[in-house]
C-alpha cells in the first residue's frame, strides 16, 4: 500500500486540512482506508471520529431555526415559540390540505416536539450547542444516567453526598 508508516504524518494533516475546509466526507473515505493499515491508532482514529462527528453535526436539525427563537432564548422564550409553531403546523390543522400537506405538516410538528424535548432540558441542551445529535444526545442522557445509578449503588456515601 502506498499508504506506509512514514505517510501518516501527511495523511493526518491532509486530513486536518480537509477538516478546516469542510470535506469531511473525504476524510472519512481517505482515513476508513488508512484505518486499515493503521489498526487501533489513535491518531487516525481521531481523524475519523472528528470528521463522521461534523457530518453528523452538520446533518442535524436547526432546532432554534424551527423555533424561530436565537441560541440564547430562555426556556420560557422557547416553550412560548413551541407553542405558537405547534399551533401553527398542528396535523389537524391541515387534514383539508390532502395527504401530503398534512403528512408535511406531522413532520414539522413531530420536529418541533423533538426541538422542545432537547432545548427545555439543560443537559440535552448544552450537548446540542456543542454539536451533538439527537442520537448522541440520547446516549450521554443514558451514559449520564447509567454513572448516576452506579453511584448511588456502589458510591462513597451510599448516594447520599452532594
């Protein structure tokens, strides 16, 4: 393989460079290859897990877009924008549009439940500004709460410090 040890190095910064131009789908396909070569190295590993984090980043709702509310809303100011879009595009609301206006319409009001669920929430809010997706987001909440049994099960205190 051309792709030898003394080529790494290059590979990597190509890489970094693909990332600071925004072609993660490239890094992806030129580091899966490395990674072959390359197994369990953490520097490539990196790469990969970096790039298929901005795809996924990038491929994720605007869910302050949808709520029509800036990133800095209070909860208040987002449960207020929840409920005057969720009135907006109610299902029901558009059951004499034909099926595709209110199969459009089931989309963007289950959207908006999804944008609620995570930006009312602290934790899922602050994983979402840091680029998380839904799914992700999903697994710290488990991994989160996993730990927090854990503790109180096995813990220093018996669960009750804190």
């Amino acid at each position: 393989s051309s792709r030898q040890d003394d080529c790494k190095a290059a590979w990597v910064t190509r890489a970094n460079a693909l990332h600071a131009l925004g072609r993660h789908h490239e890094i992806v396909a030129d580091m899966g290859e490395l990674q072959k070569t390359f197994q369990n190295d953490k520097q490539v590993e990196h790469c990969i897990n970096r790039a298929q984090f901005e795809l996924r980043k990038a491929a994720r709702p605007d869910y302050y877009g949808l709520l029509g509310v800036p990133s800095i809303a209070s909860t208040l100011e987002i449960k207020a924008a929840y409920k005057k879009r969720a009135l907006e595009c109610h299902p029901d609301k558009h059951s004499d549009g034909g099926d595709a206006a209110r199969a459009a319409a089931e989309a963007e009001f289950k959207a908006l439940g999804e944008a609620l669920e995570v930006l009312d929430d602290d934790f899922k809010r602050k994983l979402y500004n840091e680029g998380y997706d839904k799914a992700a987001i999903e697994e710290r909440v488990q991994a989160a709460d996993r730990a927090a049994k854990n503790h109180s099960k096995d813990g220093c205190c018996g669960g009750g410090c804190h």
